[in-house]
C-alpha cells in the first residue's frame, strides 16, 4: 500500500467519472485499488484509497453525470475532491463523444450545485490551431462557453494542444484545408498560427506558445475569461506571462488546501513534464481505456484499443484493465 496522506488523480489517463464509476465506487468501498506502470505494464502497486491515506481526490472528467448520484456516499465516506471539467467545443472530427454537448454540460452545472462553484475547475484545453480553427473561432467558443459555465465555476485551465507521436498519427488523417473547426479562416486565420516548418499533420499548427499571434490571442481570451467572472489559469505555458493567465497546476494544492483547510503535499511531481506546477499525486487510471475518441488524446493508442479495453474490464476487478 501506499503511504499517506497523498493526492489521487482520477485520472490524467482516462475519465473515470464517464465511464468506470462502477469500478471507482467498488475500491473506494474497498479501501484500495491496483495501478499498472504504463510504461512497465508488468510493474503493479497497491494504491490505498481510505479517507485517511487520500489527501484529496482530483477528478478529470468531460461528463461527471454517472458519478453524481454517488456524491453524497463519497462526501459522506470523508473524502474531499475538487472536479477539473473539459469542455472545449471542438467539432466532431476533432473530438466524436458520444454524450451530446448540452447533456455533459447540464450535468456540470448540476455538479457544480451539488458541490459548489469552488470546486469545479473547467479546462478550455487543448487549444487546436489550424485547419479552420482561427482566433476568431476560439473567442466564439470561449464566449459561448463562459457564459453557459460561469455560475459553475471560477476558474479555466487554458493549454496548447501538445503533439506527442499518438496525436500526429491521427491528426494527420484529418485532410489538410479539410475545415476540421467548421470555422471561418480571417484576419486571425489559419496562416497566422503557421511559421515555415511549423505545420503539423493535417494543416494543424505546431505553435508552442511563445508566438506573437498565439502570445496575442492568449489575452483575448483571458479578456473573455475574466469579463464572465472566471479567472483563467495556464498548463506547462511559461511564455503566457503579462497575458492575464495566471500560472497554474492542475493538481493545486494550495488552491486545495483554500477549499478545504487540508491536504498540502509540498514540492513538485517530478513525473511531469518540465514547465508542469503540479504538486505530487498517484494517477489511479489506465491508457489506452477513454472511450471518448478525441483525435489528439496522448494517451490512448486507437479509439478501436479504448473501446475493447472498455468492454473487457471488470468493475469487480482491482485494477482498471
């Protein structure tokens, strides 16, 4: 078993809340659950989930509706969580869920009056430039967004999409001037976010972050954030300083220990990448098993690999495959 108290992410790898709430519920009852190394499938730990080994529970999740008839058992069994949402509004090539917008966010805002608005953190993220989706889309949806969000939550994590080797096999199915946003290319269209050799697979943009038009856009849309209320916080983007996105961590723990005076593992997770604020956490989830189909998902191999791990899993078991 694990020592405690630590944070738990459930989970960077996977939505747990979406689809395995079955299996979350049964080892939280049972007071422990069993993680694979995924990249030593044959390393396995014992993860202790009691109330008195778990800090806090970090949530990553696009549709919380299955998890939310078992709050009340969780708030009521001790254990403190905080809820980070992604809803970015891409289209369907981009991100094909299976749930529709309006009922993944209607259960949010059912979420955030249960738990309260503190504790529902939205993710705009990733940011997909490129192939249609210009500056201008991405205020739109930003706009649209906050203003259905805003009594739910105080606070958006916004990120560049980041390419890992995954991402550019399937990004790179998707034609080149296919129009992937369904948005309008203008003054802040495609070519303002496409430096020479910065085109990535499908027409989509490799910018990092540090560009003047990204740098510009940034702003804009800390602007919208903050107009409805929201305070816009940064992942892993050092070069958004003097935007008006403040640096952020996912898995906060100050923010935490400000929600529920406890909880505050200290120092950095050294198991994420180099610009990442996170304090440490064991992730309780698995690849290769979100059966949401989004394109440019680093950690799942195939939509066909997710939907058969999906299938072929146990809410019995201890382990998450």
């Amino acid at each position: 078993m694990t020592d405690g108290p630590v944070f738990i992410s459930a989970s960077r790898r996977t939505d747990i809340p979406a689809w395995y709430t079955p299996w979350f519920l049964n080892r939280v009852r049972a007071g422990f659950c069993r993680v694979r190394n995924p990249f030593r499938p044959s390393q396995v730990r014992d993860v202790s989930l009691t109330p008195e080994r778990v800090a806090g529970i970090f949530f990553w999740t696009r549709w919380p509706g299955p998890l939310l008839p078992y709050l009340d058992e969780l708030e009521a069994s001790g254990y403190r969580s905080v809820f980070h949402v992604t809803v970015t509004g891409l289209p369907a090539p981009l991100e094909p869920h299976p749930v529709s917008e309006e009922r993944r966010l209607e259960s949010i805002l059912e979420l955030s009056r249960r738990v309260g608005r503190g504790r529902v953190w939205w993710r705009y993220d990733p940011i997909v430039l490129g192939s249609g989706l210009d500056g201008d889309y991405h205020l739109r949806q930003l706009e649209r967004l906050a203003s259905i969000l805003a009594p739910a939550t105080g606070r958006v994590t916004l990120s560049l999409l980041d390419w890992y080797r995954k991402t550019e096999r399937r990004m790179g199915r998707l034609a080149v001037g296919s129009g992937a946003g369904g948005a309008s290319t203008g003054s802040a269209g495609t070519g303002a976010f496409l430096g020479p050799g910065d085109e990535g697979p499908g027409g989509f943009s490799r910018a990092v972050g540090h560009e003047p038009e990204v740098i510009e856009l940034v702003g804009r849309l800390a602007t919208v954030a903050r107009k409805h209320g929201i305070v816009p916080v940064s992942c892993c983007e050092p070069a958004w300083a003097g935007t008006g996105v403040e640096p952020g961590a996912c898995i906060d723990a100050e923010a935490f220990f400000d929600l529920f005076h406890h909880g505050h593992p200290t120092g950095r997770d050294p198991g994420q990448r180099p610009h990442c604020r996170c304090s440490p956490s064991i992730d309780i989830g698995a690849v290769d098993s979100c059966i949401a189909g989004c394109v440019y998902c680093y950690s799942t191999r195939s939509h066909e690999a997710a939907a058969e791990a999906c299938r072929q899993h146990s809410p019995e078991a201890p382990g998450l495959w």
